[in-house]
C-alpha cells in the first residue's frame, strides 16, 4: 500500500490580507485607473500590485524575489487556481510599474484610497499631514526634468551623504492615509504644504472643505500658506513658529493675565508622572487676518525647555562674545562712524538674553616716519586718533532668566477654528496631538520588516514602487482599523506576543498573530489548517475581529481573478 503524500506550505498572514484587499476593490480600483489590455496580459496591473503589497506586508522579498517567495507558498489558497508563483516574475511586476508609473501613481493612489474610505466609512474630516525621506543607495545620474529628482536634501533619516526622495501622508485621526504625495528629494516642507493645499483641499468639493480640518506642524504656518488657506476657506490647525512676532506677543499676554484653563492630562489611563496641561485663549493678526492663538503650557515641556536654557545661553555668550571680539578690531577715523556702529551691535543684540554694555575709545598713536633709520633729532612727528568700539558681555538677573524659562515652557497653536464651544481648548490639543498617526505610519513606511532597500534603477520605477509602500500601508491601516474598533465596541482585550493584553494593538503585533499559520493536504486533496490548535485559536480570534471567517479564507481560498 502506497503511503499518503502530505504536502505542507506555509501562507502565514497572505489569504488574510487578500480577503481585506479584496473587500475594499483594491484590484478594481487600480485596473480602473491604470492604461491596460486585458487581451494582452496574463494577469491585470491590479493582481500585480496586490502580490507585492501582500508580500510587502508578508514577507518583504525584493522585486527578483518575489516569484521565489511565492513559491513556497500555497498560492492556490491565497490568490485562487489561476494565479501561480510563475506569474509572479520581476519583469511582469516591473512592467506592472511602468503602467502604474504611466498613469500617475498619485492619481492611482487617490483612487485606491478613496474606494476604501468609502467601504469602510472612514471619517476624513480631521486631516493631518507631514513628511519625511526615504534614502536610497544609487546613483541616479541624469534624471529626466519631468521625473521625480532623487537628489540630496535635508535628510529626516540623518543620512545627508544619500540621495533621497521626500514622501508626503495625509492621514486621518486613526492613521489611515487618505492622500500622498512623492516629492523630489530637496523640497521642502513648506512647498510640500502648499501642494498639498492645491492638490488635495483645493479639489473637494465645497462641501467637503467645509467639513475638513487640515492639521499639520509648524512648516505649514508662512504667509503664502496662510494666504491660500485663507482664499480657499480652509480651516486649519498648527503650531507657530517662534519667528512670527504674533507667537512671543501671545505668551507674554498669557503671562501678564495670568487667565489659565486647567485641561488637565490627556492620557487614556493617567499616571503619576502624566504631563498636565493649561492653556490660556488669546489673538493675534498676520498678514491683516486675525487668528485664534491658544497658548498652552505643559509641565513636561516646562521641564524639558528649563534644562536647555543653560546650554543656548553659553551658546548665544559665545557667539556674541566673537562679533564683539570682531568688533573691537575695527578702527574708525571718526568718532560718529564708531558711534554708528556702537549702535547697529547694540540695536541687533537688544533682543537678546544678554545685557551689553558698550562704549566708544580714543586711541592715539605716533605714524612711523617715512625713511629709513632712527629719526633725526628734533624731526617731528605726526601722531593720529582713531576710534575703536569697546565692551563687556553682562549676565541676565535672575529674573529676567525665569521669565525666558516660561517663556520657553509655552508653545502656540494658531488656527482659524475661532467657535470656542463647538472646539474648546482640549479639543485643539487633542487633535493636533493626534499629529502623531501621520509619525507612526512614517515607522511602518521605514520599518525593515516591511521596507527595505529600493532594488531599482529608474526613478519611475522608484516612485511607483513608493506609492506602493503607500498602498501596503493603507491596507495595514484598514487591518488595524477594524480589529481596534471591535475590540471597542465589544470592550474587549487580546493577547498579544510576550503574553501582554491589549485593546489597541498595532497592525504588526496583530500580523505577528497570524505570520506562523501553515495549511495543508494529502495526496493533492483540498488544503485545510495545518497549525497548532493555539497558534490557529489565536489566528481564528484575529481573523473574527477583522470580519472574516478563518477556516473559510485557508481552505476554500479567494476566487479567482476576471
């Protein structure tokens, strides 16, 4: 009797994900978006894409890899009968780049994005932006003007020796990224803001303007930007930059009334140690707009600002202390061009911390004679004045350092939000602390789990595989989504590896659940779990708060593609 042939492969969280990416019509979305014949490819530019999101989030192969991650997968259970690890080769996936590159990756994404919003009824009023550098390890001479420049710039990743690209998220108070954009490596955020301004805002819909809030940090706030904010009527909420003359003019209003508003902590589950919070309502005009300016106080900040006064203030000594090092080298002919210049150092130091004390010398010294040799006797001499400008650095009083010390504990939020009861001073603070679900998909966007290097030579193929990430990130976020929001409603808990329970679990934590789940058959029979009852209960409860069926997703699998 011929013995049974057991064949066993290891799928992990991939049938998973495809259930949700086929929920949300991400292939449909990306076929309807991106120039294809369907008479001419095997597999649609949609089911392209989705294998290297799924082995993005899954596996993270590089592009000539990802046909052997396949592999050694049951691509049958993943993708369906029709779709085999072959299929899959890096010329195919390349060429499914060059399509997306084609028809404009922003576009494609924009679309992506927005089927699933609208599936999954996520909320895009509050909108929170920023960005950050992906550095790459090529060389890329010669780029085309019309291709993305990946050139050095300012690098977020403190690797300035690279070139990079600049990638920008606009996300939703949960983290979904609703919009993104991919910039040339040495733009700046400023620029990146009022793009996003025109190409994201500026395109909805009046009555979807007026009910978005855009949030971002402080390299949104410059006249150009709040000039178009302003035409275009879109509320906005950020932080003022300490140059704008508006921001030390509403702290020190905020000192002198001593009216303070106690919010309290804003932490879910307090602790002794929780930064506490005040906030003060004040106003200011830029530009002959007036502003709402709310000046808040934290004793975290407060703390952390009163540790750096020591270092900036030996900083800025010592930097004043060599302009007036230079200074006193000049020699005047005049005593009111040394007067002049007295007061242009005393007029653009008089802001400073710093108190000077300066005043202007006569120096009077003999010229030497015109020839040669010791004078002769009774020969006489010429003796000319000059003017030097002398002075002395001198400490600020104790008081005048405590002021600056509160001052430094302040920071400014400036919006146009000016209806106190519908957005009172904690609901500003909670939202724009929310600034950090932008930050916290910029970690998955560099997380070596689920992108490394970028294995490509043309700077299209770079951006699309960017935007890419991009959709990688927006299914994890979905996947997260659902599994936090039942685990709300149900007020629930699950437990995480390392035995920790949580009602909030990150996207990768989650996936970690499901990464060991392995399926299997005998003599070519159907594919059926093949885990651990404890590996395949924990994946079977992650899979339930998700919304699918377990045994449903890895033994039929999806269907099979159009």
């Amino acid at each position: 009797m011929d013995k049974p042939c057991i064949e066993s492969r290891a799928v992990g969280a991939l049938p998973l994900l495809r259930h949700l990416s086929q929920a949300i019509g991400l292939v449909e979305a990306i076929n309807a978006t991106v120039a294809w014949d369907p008479s001419r490819c095997r597999l649609s530019p949609g089911h392209r894409i989705e294998a290297l999101v799924l082995n993005i989030l899954a596996g993270r192969f590089p592009l000539y890899r990802v046909a052997e991650f396949y592999q050694d997968t049951a691509t049958d259970v993943v993708f369906g009968p029709d779709i085999e690890a072959e299929h899959l080769s890096d010329d195919c996936l390349a060429r499914a780049l060059d399509k997306l590159a084609l028809s404009g990756p922003r576009v494609v994404y924009g679309a992506v994005a927005l089927r699933a919003c609208l599936f999954e009824g996520i909320d895009r009023s509050f909108l929170h932006y920023d960005t950050t550098s992906i550095s790459l390890y090529g060389d890329y001479p010669g780029n085309a003007p019309e291709d993305l420049q990946l050139v050095r710039g300012y690098s977020k990743d403190g690797h300035p020796e690279l070139k990079q690209l600049i990638l920008g998220l606009l996300c939703n108070r949960q983290g979904v990224p609703i919009w993104s954009d991919a910039r040339d490596g040495n733009s700046e955020d400023t620029k990146a803001n009022h793009d996003a301004i025109d190409k994201f805002c500026a395109a909805l819909s009046p009555e979807q303007l007026r009910e978005t809030i855009y949030i971002a940090d402080s390299k949104l706030v410059c006249s150009a930007n709040l000039q178009r904010m302003h035409d275009i009527h879109l509320r906005f909420l950020s932080r003022l930059p300490e140059s704008f003359a508006a921001c030390n003019a509403a702290k020190e209003a905020a000192l002198r009334g001593a009216q303070w508003i106690d919010l309290g902590t804003l932490a879910e589950q307090p602790r002794r140690d929780s930064a506490r919070y005040r906030a003060s309502e004040q106003s200011g005009t830029i530009g002959g707009v007036d502003y709402r300016l709310l000046v808040l106080y934290s004793d975290h900040l407060d703390a952390r600002k009163r540790g750096t006064l020591p270092k900036a203030l030996e900083r800025l000594r010592k930097a004043v202390a060599k302009e007036l090092s230079a200074l006193a080298k000049r020699r005047f002919c005049c005593e009111a061009d040394a007067e002049a210049a007295r007061s242009a150092f005393a007029v653009r130091h008089s802001h400073g911390l710093l108190g000077l004390a300066l005043m202007v010398e006569s120096l009077t010294h003999r010229l030497p004679h015109e020839r040669r040799g010791r004078p002769r006797k009774g020969e006489p001499t010429v003796e000319v004045t000059e003017f030097v400008v002398r002075g002395e650095i001198i400490a600020p009083r104790a008081e005048r350092l405590e002021h600056e010390n509160q001052l430094r504990g302040l920071l400014v939020l400036i919006t146009n939000l000016n209806d106190q009861t519908a957005f009172p001073a904690r609901r500003l603070l909670e939202e724009y602390r929310d600034q950090g679900a932008v930050e916290r998909k910029f970690a998955f966007l560099k997380d070596p789990a689920f992108v490394d290097g970028l294995f490509l030579h043309t700077p299209r193929r770079i951006e699309a595989l960017a935007y890419v990430f991009v959709i990688a990130c927006l299914l994890y976020s979905v996947f997260e989504r659902r599994v936090r929001l039942q685990l709300q409603a149900s007020q629930g808990r699950i437990l995480l590896p390392g035995k920790r329970w949580s009602n909030n679990p990150t996207g990768k934590m989650l996936l970690a659940l499901v990464d060991g789940l392995t399926v299997a058959r005998v003599d070519a029979g159907p594919w059926e779990l093949g885990s651990p009852p404890h590996m395949t209960a924990r994946a079977r409860e992650v899979a339930s708060l998700a919304g699918f069926d377990l045994d449903a997703m890895y033994a039929g699998g999806p269907t099979s593609p159009e």
